[in-house]
C-alpha cells in the first residue's frame, strides 16, 4: 500500500535503490545508488528526502563506502565508515536524524573493531547495523501512527504541511502515518495538503503518495492554510519535524511556524509527528538548530521557468522553527508530549533510552 522510498539490493556487495523524488509525480524513476558520493549527492539532490530517509540512506550510504575496498583490514575498514560517515555529514545540515544514524553507524564499527572482529565482519556488521536502523524506523513509523490515530475522529480534517509521508521515511511516514492508520481502522480522515513552496513537496510528494493509498486530498496553496482555517474547515494540524530541542521548539519544512501560528489564532489544535530520533538532546531550545539555506534559482527558476527579475536578491532558507509554546503536543513512539517543555521532552527521552536498553544490540 505504502511506496517504497529506499531499500537496500543484494547482499555484500549490494548498492541500493531509491525513488527518484525530484521527479514526482510526473516520472516514477528508481536511482540505483553505488557510492559514498552518489549518495551524498542524492541527498543534497532532494532524490531522498525527509529526516528520517535522510538517516536510513546515509547508514547505507556507509556500507557503500566500505563493501569493495582492496585492503579488507579491520583498521582501513573502520577508517574508511569513518569516511564516509563525515563525506555524508556534509550533505545537508538541519535533519539530526542524518546524524543520529551516522553515530550508531560508526559506533557499530568502533564496537565490533574492539570486539576483535577482522575487516571482512566488519563490513558485514555496517550492513546488519544499516538494516537495523532501516527496520527501527519502519516500526517506529507504525508505532507513532497508533499513538497519533487517536487523535483523530471519524470524518477529522487534517492540514498538512510539506512530506511527512511514506517518501520521507523508511516506514509509512511520521505526520501521515497517523492519517493513514486510522484510515486503515475504517475512519473517514480528509487531508488539506500545502503545496510547500519552493520545492512543492506537499503537491510533488504528500498528494501524490494519499492519492496513491487513497485517501481524500485537496491541495491548497501555501497562503490558502489561513483561508481554510477560518472557513472552519480543519479539525488539526499534523506536521513532521527535522530537529526538536529538549525544551520542544521543532524545526520544520519552511513555512510551518507560519501554519502554527495561524492555528493558535484559529483556536486549531497544532501536533508534531517525530521519532526520537529526530529530538536533539543537545539542545536547550530552537535557536541553535542550523538552518539549511538552499540555492536562490529553487525561488528565481521555479522547475525550469525564470520567475523572477535576473539580479534580483534572494533568500531561501528551507526550514524555520516553530516555538513550543505553539505545539499542541508532540507524538512519539513512547507516546504523546501534551504541551511539550523541557520536562516533558525529557521524560520521553528517558522512556526511549530505558526501551532501547532493554533491547538486545543487532549482530550479523
Ligand atoms: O527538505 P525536505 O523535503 O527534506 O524537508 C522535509 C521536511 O521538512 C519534513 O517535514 C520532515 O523531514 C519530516 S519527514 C518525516
């Protein structure tokens, strides 16, 4: 039911094969990926997008880097994942989800370097640690739909804002997969999705991939959110999130501080759909959160057509942050985060890290 935004082919060596995004939903093209650099570049391309996407095919993207060199011993193995792992960092700042998986990808190899394991185990294990991460994010999206199902009645609205969906994880999607579960139960749930100027993931993305699992979409305009909420016609807002400090504040896709603050006049209830990867626990609030800007001809050349004066001065950063004190409540796979604050999210950290402990590691 669900598209498949990446998955990894073969065993060692394999390469892996993702949906081509900037091309929706016009062309359906797959990209098959081989190396380090293809896959920095398909993540600086947008071909991958989405936090938790941008994680899986970054873990990945380390196996690449290791499964075919000449010297196999454990010490060029290790040196290379680490490599690779900070050539991918470099491809896109502001998802942490990107670097959440690179630390549990070079933490694997440090692991399994002073377990003693040769090059060729090693590798092996990159692969299993890639998978692992692929998987904990598949169910991680079912989990955050059952918690977020809830919140939705039968016959809700639901605004969204840019991809939350199945293209931008490894799973069903943050912000959608709640949309999508209760649709699964049998509740009517209708979708306003935002078109998300400049790079129109909700149009591109979000409308094709409802329509596809068919669920009622209408696409509005960026500037319409205010004109539907005040004809009444949304119960909620679902967005996913890039970044979320300890005290709550959520980076977003551009333009949802916008949405956010159209719902608290509009009395509209605002919720974030976010693994825990996705929080920072590096971070007492928004403000540090480093914020992507991205070329001035994604505004100036809108797919290809000049659309605005040559010369003229452009800026384009492709998130903001939406502060706590405008957040609902922030769904997670431990559960809800009503009214998030630095208590709160702290709490929630811990439950992840007391469920994570009581799991086993993954191993080849
Ligand atoms: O620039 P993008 O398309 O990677 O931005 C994506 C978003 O902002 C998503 O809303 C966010 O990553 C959450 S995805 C589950």
């Amino acid at each position: 039911m669900h598209l498949e935004t990446l998955r990894w082919v073969g065993a060692l060596p394999g390469h892996v094969e993702m949906i081509e995004q900037t091309l929706l939903p016009e062309r359906s093209v797959t990209l098959a990926v081989e190396s380090v650099d293809q896959m920095r570049d398909a993540i600086y391309r947008l071909a991958v997008r989405g936090a938790p996407a941008i994680g899986v095919a970054a873990a990945y993207g380390v196996v690449l880097g290791v499964q075919d060199l000449a010297d196999t011993s454990r010490e060029n193995v290790v040196g290379c994942a680490r490599e690779a792992a900070a050539t991918l960092a470099k491809a896109r700042p502001t998802a942490v989800n990107l670097f959440w998986a690179l630390a549990r990808m070079k933490a694997r190899a440090d692991r399994d370097f002073a377990r003693g394991l040769d090059g060729p185990a090693i590798v092996a294990g990159l692969l299993a640690e890639a998978q692992a991460i692929h998987a904990h994010d598949r169910e991680t999206c079912r989990l955050l739909g059952d918690v977020g199902a809830e919140l939705l009645h039968d016959g809700a609205t639901v605004l969204t804002h840019c991809n939350a969906g199945s293209l931008a994880t490894g799973g069903m999607g943050t912000a959608l997969a709640p949309i999508y579960r209760a649709h699964a139960a049998g509740k009517r749930v209708r979708v306003f999705a935002d078109e998300t100027r400049p790079l129109l993931q909700g149009a591109r993305l979000t409308a094709h991939e409802l329509q596809h699992a068919g669920i009622d979409v209408t696409l509005i305009t960026d500037s319409m959110a205010g004109r539907v909420m005040f004809e009444r016609k949304i119960d909620l807002v679902l967005v996913g999130a890039d970044r979320i400090a300890r005290n709550g504040d959520a980076c977003n896709k551009i333009g949802t501080y916008s949405v956010a603050v159209l719902a608290k006049e509009h009395a509209i209830p605002f919720y974030v759909v976010a693994p825990l990867s996705t929080f920072d626990p590096e971070l007492d609030d928004g403000s540090k959160i480093p914020i992507e800007e991205r070329p001035a001809a994604e505004i100036t050349h809108g797919f290809g057509r000049r659309t605005a004066p040559e010369g003229v001065k452009v800026y384009n950063p492709a998130f903001d942050v939406t502060p706590a004190r405008l957040i609902t409540g922030i769904v997670t796979e431990v559960g809800l985060i009503e009214r998030p604050n630095l208590a709160r999210v702290e709490a929630a950290l811990a439950r992840g890290a007391a469920r994570t402990a009581a799991k086993p590691a993954s191993r080849p």
